[in-house]
C-alpha cells in the first residue's frame, strides 16, 4: 500500500515542520506539498495525529490517502517539475513529458 | 473512482488555467492545487492530455492517480482548510478537526 499526503499549510514555519515530519517517517515529496511513500492504515493514522499537533485547524489542511499498490503504479504524471522540486522522487508510473 | 489531481504549478496564469479546467470537467477543489472527482482511467488520460497543453513541462508537474471508492472514503482529513478554500468540497472521508 502507498500513503499519500497533501497538504495546504498557510505558515512557511508550519509548513517546514510538516515537510521535515514527513520525510522523518518515510515519506517522499513528489511536489512542494505532496508526499507519498509506502505504508498502511496505522501509519496514516500515525502521520494523522503528528500533523494534528503542526497544522493550524482552521487555516490549514492535510488530506492522507491509502492507496492500492496498483492504484499507484497507474498514475499519470505530466510534466516533470525537476525544476520545482529537485531529487524528486520518480516512483513509479506513466510519464507523459 | 475517484479521480485525484494533484499539481504544482509556478505560473499564476497558468494554476488559474488548470483550475478552471479541472472543475469544467466535473472535479471539485479540495485544496488549493489538489482536485477530486468522479471518474475512471479514460477520464484520467483525457484530464492529463488537457493539462499538457497548460503546463510548461520543465517547471511544472501534476500527478493524477485513479483510486478505488474505499480509499476515498477511508481518507483522512487533518484541520479543515476552509479559511484557505473557502467552500472546499467536503466529500466523503474521516474528519480529525
């Protein structure tokens, strides 16, 4: 399974907590505020509660998915962005440009 | 299944031009560059062929994934975001805050 997290997070501080929460429980960033990496149900409840505690409730939002393995392997990515986020992670997938 | 669209996109002009596009074919803003929607893999391709023609490839990059009804409506949603997205869709899923 692949846990996947997006989020909208209005404070650079905030969002830098996030980010560096993120990567220290395995997770890859695939965009400035995309991240994915593999995992379960548990972990995503994890990932939940320890951005309960950075994320402002009211301003700011996460949304954690749990994906099939093959619901990962098909997407669809366009564009590259190496430009936007460098060493980003190329997971596997279909890649149109 | 869900439709998930997910992007970064540098250019203002350009994020405006991808939003519209998104919600003209059917996706509802959850997050500020994180769309959801109803559909299948022909719908997919369709979504990633139309964001081609917007994004500039090198600096920009959108991550479109399929996911089964189960991992939408298991999705977990940390803080709720609506002083960011004023009327964010409110689908299906686990509310934490």
């Amino acid at each position: 399974m692949i846990i996947l997290v997006a989020y909208d997070i209005s404070d650079p501080g905030r969002r830098d907590r996030a980010a560096k929460l993120l990567q220290s429980m395995g997770l890859s960033r695939l965009q400035r505020s995309l991240y994915a990496g593999r995992g379960g149900a548990a972990k995503a409840r994890d990932i939940a509660r320890a951005l309960e505690r950075i994320l402002d409730s009211e301003t700011d939002v996460a949304d954690i998915l749990v994906l099939p393995d093959h619901a990962w392997s098909r997407r669809i990515e366009v564009g590259n962005g190496r430009a936007r986020v460098p060493g980003r992670a190329r997971p596997p997938g279909v890649h149109i440009a």
